[in-house]
C-alpha cells in the first residue's frame, strides 16, 4: 500500500476493538497492552494496511501514558491529527492540550494494560511452579532490565552495578529478560552468568501475563527499570525500586523508589522499599494510572463523540500566557 493512501485515512486502532466488541468477539490480545509507541508501530505495520483497505476510517485514538512521546509527531506522518486523544492520568492530559488541543478533545482514560487485571486469574505458588517449574520462595525480588537506548555505552557498567546491588541484598532473585534493543544482549549474558553462580536464582524469557501478573503479586518488591514497575505494580501494592532514566517523564504511584546506576544507591533503595514503614504507607495505594476500566471509557466516548464537522476541522487551542511569563529552564 503507498504512503498517500495512508496519509489520506485516518486510521484507527480503537475502532476495530470497539467493532469487535459490538460483534460480542474478544478484543485483539495487544490492545490491551498497546501504547502511544505501539500505536505507531501498528500504524506502519501490516494491520493498518489492512485497515485502511477494508474499513471505513472515521475517527483516531492515540493512547498510552507517555509524557515523553510526540503524539503530534506521530500523527503528521500520517498528515492528520487526532480526533480524541486518550492519555492517563491528568498530568498526561494537561500535556497534550499544552500541545494545542482542545480540552473536550482529550480524555483520561487509565491504562489499557490494567483492564487485564480483570480477567487475569493469578497463579498461587504451587500453580505457577507446576507451569514453570520454578518454586517461588517466600520472600523474592522480581528483576526486569532493559537496555537504555540512549546509553548503550553504559549498559555493561549498568547492568553490573545492578547484579553487584543484588548479590549484596542477598534475597533469591526471579530475572525476566531484556528486550531485543542495543545492549540486550550484554544484559543476558550477565544475567545467565550470574543465575549460573547463584542457585536461589531464576531467569525466564517470558512469563505471559498471567505469570507475569501473578509474580507482581507473590513478588516482596520489584527492581529495574520496567513500564510495568511504573504503571502496573501499583495495582499489586508492589514495592518498586526503578533503576535510572528509562522512565523519566512518567508519573509514579508512591510505592516507587527512584534510584541511580550505582550499586550503593540500589541497596539503599531495595532495603528502604522491604521496611515495614514503607509497606505500611503503600499499603492503602491507588493505581494514579487508573483500576482496570480504561476501554471501558475509550468505548464510550467514542460512541458519543458526534461525527460532525468539529471533529474534522480543529482549531489550535492557545494557552493563556504571554511570550515575556517563559522563562529557559
């Protein structure tokens, strides 16, 4: 399909789960965990060919908590911009009118991974050692790290700062692997060779999300530098130290500890999140990013968003504040 005939539709993912959903079938198994980023991928990929082929295009939503993403950049490739933005939470929001668009156009609708919780039966530990033959401890720390894109240079120190952290902490560890991006490979290879020497250790490619959410649950805290730590674990009450830059931007519940790179800081972060003081604060905790309902609010506001000229012709909504009230940060 050439790039004009996407350019001249405005595609949009939403409108085929809403479709599925009147049709009484199951949404598609990644709009649940798809993101502004994801969005666009699908955009490019082979499913909006055949969107754009097979059905009538009349609306966009652009969703997913990414302070940090262009969702305007995003949309100019395809010489259109979105008729109803859906981000989470307000702060998210704020952002995309301080882009230019009009309140009414923008809705909080929470995250769309959360709307898994409440279909996801969770596996106790005898289950979930039966389906992959690990037995969880009683008192574990769930690791998922990534490479940082921007500092592939440092992933090698990164990732041993972090293993040197651990084996101080000295808690039985349950690894999830890193994504395919540059220095993932450097991450694995450390990863196998400190499960290698380590036998209360574990490593595992991927869980899925029953096991995945079910580790969240069983987990005493989590560490690294995952989404999931900022925008699931807080439906888990599930202690977080977060490793470093790859989630700057994102709003976080209080069960998250920032911490940097160096192994000292790491300790101090995982040994703060295991006191009981600080169970005993998150223990009343609220998702910020919302508790499982987000298509819910999609579907709906899509159903009631009028198809007439208005949510074609946009209109730049300017903030209220003079050139002189700007300051450089």
């Amino acid at each position: 399909m050439r790039t004009d005939e996407c350019q001249a539709n405005a595609a949009t993912w939403v409108s085929i789960m809403i479709s599925a959903h009147a049709r009484g079938h199951s949404t598609p198994k990644t709009i649940s965990t798809i993101t502004a980023a994801r969005v666009y991928d699908v955009f490019l990929g082979n499913l909006v060919k055949r969107v754009v082929r097979y059905e009538p295009i009349e609306r966009i939503v652009i969703s997913g908590p990414y302070p940090e993403a262009s969702l305007k950049a995003i949309a100019e490739d395809f010489k259109t911009t979105p008729a109803v933005y859906s981000r989470t939470p307000q702060e998210y929001a704020r952002r995309v009118i301080q882009m230019g668009e009009d309140p009414w156009r923008v809705v909080v609708s929470g995250a769309l991974s959360l709307d898994n919780l409440q279909d996801v039966q969770l596996l106790d530990r005898e289950h979930f050692a039966t389906k992959f033959g690990i037995a969880l401890p009683p008192d574990f720390l769930l690791v998922t790290y990534h490479p940082v894109t921007l500092e592939y240079e440092q992933t090698e120190w990164q990732i041993g700062e972090l293993l040197v952290a651990l084996h101080e902490v000295g808690l039985p560890i349950l690894f999830t692997m890193p994504n395919a991006d540059t220095g993932g490979r450097v991450i694995r290879q450390k990863i196998a060779a400190y499960v290698a020497s380590n036998a209360d250790s574990f490593a595992v490619e991927n869980l899925g999300i029953q096991g995945y959410f079910s580790v969240m649950a069983l987990a005493s805290a989590m560490v690294g530098n995952s989404s999931s730590g900022i925008i699931e674990a807080a439906s888990f009450k599930l202690p977080v130290v977060n490793i470093g830059t790859r989630q700057s931007g994102r709003v976080r519940g209080i069960n998250v500890i920032d911490a940097n790179y160096h192994f000292k800081d790491i300790m101090t972060g995982i040994e703060h999140t295991l006191s009981p003081d600080f169970l005993r604060i998150i223990n009343q905790l609220k998702n910020p990013y919302g508790s499982g309902d987000a298509t819910k609010t999609i579907i709906g506001k899509l159903k009631t968003t009028s198809l007439n000229k208005m949510i074609i012709l946009k209109q730049y909504c300017d903030l209220q504040f003079t050139v002189s009230e700007a300051h450089e940060p």
